[in-house]
C-alpha cells in the first residue's frame, strides 16, 4: 500500500521545496507574521504521503527567543497559519534550514528511500509514510522520512539533501505490547 503511496508521490507533480516557500512569501499573511517575527527561521518542512494529504505542505519557522513554531499549511495555492506554539525541549537543537541546500528532488529522495528501505527492511510491509526536510547536527540537511509498518514498527530513513543518498536508517517498534 505505501509502495502505491510512493509511486503515486514520485508521479504526481510534487512541488519543489523553494516553489512552497516562494507561494508562501508572496502571501500578505506571511508578510504580516514575519514583520512581527523577524528573528524567526525555517526549520522544517512537512508531508504526508497518503491520499488526503499528498498535496499539503507544513512549514515551520522557529523563532529561537520566543521558542515558538509558526506553522504556514500550503494547500495548492491556499494558505493558512498555525498559530505560534511552543517548542518542547529536545535532545537536539532545532537548526535552520536553507533552501538552497536543498538540491535533491521529493521524487529522487523517496525513491533512494525506497530503495533503501527494501534492501535493509525487505519483510516490512508499510502502511503509512511521511517525509521532513530538516537540518540535524549529526547528519545536516535530510529529508527525514519515515514508514509506519503493519507489524508496528517505524522504519526511518535520512536521505542527504544534496548527495541524494541514505546517511542514516534504523527501524524500532512503536510500543511494546505485553
């Protein structure tokens, strides 16, 4: 089902990451919410790879001082903003990601993803999958992508941003059970 899912993804015409964020910046809201952050940076960006959501990009700035998330949801050509919402600690710190590092297409990513996922977790069978295009200190820029299995497990697989191959893979449960 989500071999479908990604084959749908690589088909259908994705948009590019710096095409999301051009619709973004041309939009007044946008405008008006940075004039209010302007120490915020992009942090992430966002998919899910069903059939509901395939479409929908989330892109979230963080704004370090306040530590907050501003979460701008990109719909075709529509827009609407998640209110700024606070950060939980985490063990790594959140870094900025810049576009223009952003160089390997969503199409090439998943399908390095897929290739990968295959050849180290062949048995798996996933049912639902999602991508983040982030920044991480240990690996740089990835597109962080992540399978959720029939068995409960998730299978996580980085693919380099610029490079186009897996830097990083690993699969755990969800919970134990017992």
């Amino acid at each position: 089902r989500t071999n479908n899912l990604i084959n749908n993804a690589c088909s259908a015409p994705i948009m590019k990451l710096k095409e999301i964020l051009g619709i973004i910046e041309k939009n007044p809201a946008y405008k008006d919410w940075r004039k209010q952050h302007a120490e915020a940076f992009l942090a992430h960006a966002f998919v899910m790879l069903d059939e509901e959501n395939k479409n929908i990009w989330q892109i979230g700035y963080f704004d370090e001082k306040a530590n907050t998330m501003s979460t701008f949801v990109v719909e075709n050509d529509k827009i609407s903003v998640i209110p700024d919402q606070e950060v939980l600690k985490a063990e790594q710190k959140i870094l900025m990601l810049k576009p223009e590092d952003v160089i390997v297409s969503v199409v090439d990513a998943l399908a390095a993803a897929q290739k990968t996922r295959i050849e180290h977790y062949g048995k798996e069978q996933p049912i639902k999958s999602f991508f983040i295009i982030q920044n991480i200190e240990a690996h740089g820029p990835v597109f962080n992508i992540t399978f959720f299995t029939a068995t409960f497990k998730t299978i996580n697989i980085k693919i380099s941003t610029t490079k186009g191959e897996a830097v990083h893979h690993s699969m755990q449960a969800l919970a134990a059970f017992g």
